[in-house]
C-alpha cells in the first residue's frame, strides 16, 4: 500500500508541474494567438497642474541671473542651486520678475517657446530651455518597488523594463498594468500583454511621466518550474524522501 502511495506521488508531481515555454515568457512573438493591437501616433507628454520644470537661461547679458534660472554659465540643468518652477492649478508658473506665464497644456519644446518669448521681452538675445525636474516612472510588484529617471524623449516600455533589470521567469507577462495620469489630473489603468510584437508603437509602448508599471506573479508560477533540471531536481528530492520512508517502514 504504501508503494502504492509512492508511485501515486510521483506521478502527481509530473503532473502538477511543467516548465515555460517559449509561448510563456518570450518578447516580440508574431504569433497569431497572441493579442494583436494597433499602432497609434506618438502623443507628446503635456504639462499639467503639479508638474514641476526647471529651466536655464542663455545670454551674455548677466542680468540672466535675476530671472532664477541658470545663466549661460552653467553646464546644464543639474546643481545644487537649481530652482523648480510648480505649475499652478490653473496652468500658471511664477517666473521672477515676469508675471504669470500659462504653460499648463503645452508639450515641453511649446512651453519653452512661450517662457522665451517672454523673457526676450527684457533680455532680447536670451535662449531658453527647460525640462521635467519630476521625470520620473515607477514599478511594483515583481519588478521591484523603485524609482526611475525617464532618461531619453520616447522611451519605450522594452527600455523602461530593462532599466529595472528585466522581470524575472515568474513575472505574469500576459497582464502588465500601467497606473498613467491624464491631462485632467484623473488616473486610469492600461493593461496588455506585452509578448506580441504588436505591442511596438501600440498606445501601451510609451512610458511617461509618473507611469506607475504593476508586474505581478503569474498565478500559475506555483505549479511552473525554469526548466527540465529543476523539475528533475525536484523529482529527485522527492524520490529520496520518499525511499526513505519506505526503508524506515520495512
């Protein structure tokens, strides 16, 4: 009875268990099972309420300096010295000096141009440029639960992904969820698969600003091994249990 019981065990174990497949986990498949989504236009971030900008002033005129930004000495946007700029709940910025510009809605090279507009008022030869100084997306989840800095215009989700060292085996592919604000301030949940190649210039290939990516486990992990050595592993570990009970028992 109790071989019995053994060989029962054994083959439960094979049954419950198997390992991914190539279907599973693998990027940029073609095949036709998989989700097929469309490809859309690259819509450009727009500013919003509470976003944050910094920006830097360039001229030979040293009254630059009275306006809070960078002047032409500078070497770029970083340093300890450098003041953000909140964009107010009616889309406004207070710049030194200048009375409120209206930036909100603007993609950042529109806000830009209307900031320097602006200042060439009272500097004519002045340049600005501006950033994000809260460029940032974040993950959970089987991710890890991180800060990123979105490095490059368009970066996509393939970048964001490796950035973070890639999703482990057991990451659940075929639901990766996106947390996005809107430009009203609202917050919707994008979910995809992100195995197809369609996924490529899809309205989930994007990251921007303030995405929060959710990786969860897959639900099947449990039962899903890496490959055939750690079933066999695994089948091993379970055989010499078990001939250990039966030599006790005899």
């Amino acid at each position: 009875m109790l071989k019995k019981s053994f060989y029962i065990v054994i083959l439960s174990l094979f049954a419950m268990t198997s390992c991914y497949t190539y279907r599973d986990k693998n990027l940029l498949q073609t095949s036709n099972s998989l989700p097929q989504y469309d490809s859309v236009a690259f819509k450009a971030y727009h500013l919003r309420p509470n976003d944050a900008i910094i920006y830097r002033i360039i001229s030979v005129d040293e009254s630059a300096k009275i306006f809070g930004g960078a002047n032409n000495l500078g070497t770029g946007f970083g340093g300890q010295n450098m003041i953000t700029y909140r964009i107010y709940q009616d889309g406004t910025i207070d710049i030194p000096y200048i009375k409120k510009i209206k930036i909100g809605g603007m993609t950042l090279p529109d806000a830009e141009k209307e900031i320097q507009r602006r200042v060439r008022a009272m500097i004519p030869d002045a340049t600005v440029k501006i950033a994000l100084a809260d460029n940032n997306y974040y993950t959970i989840g089987d991710l890890g639960n991180n800060e990123h800095y979105i490095y490059k215009d368009r970066m996509n989700i393939f970048q964001a992904l490796a950035q973070t060292g890639m999703m482990p085996v057991v990451g659940d592919r075929k639901h990766i969820k996106i947390l996005r604000q809107q430009p009203d301030g609202s917050s919707k949940i994008i979910e995809f698969d992100i195995r197809p190649k369609s996924v490529i210039n899809s309205e989930y290939y994007y990251i921007y600003p303030n995405d929060v990516i959710y990786v969860r486990r897959d639900p099947n992990s449990f039962y899903k091994v890496q490959n055939f050595t750690a079933t066999l592993g695994l089948v091993t570990s379970t055989f010499n249990f078990l001939a250990t009970i039966l030599l006790f028992n005899k």
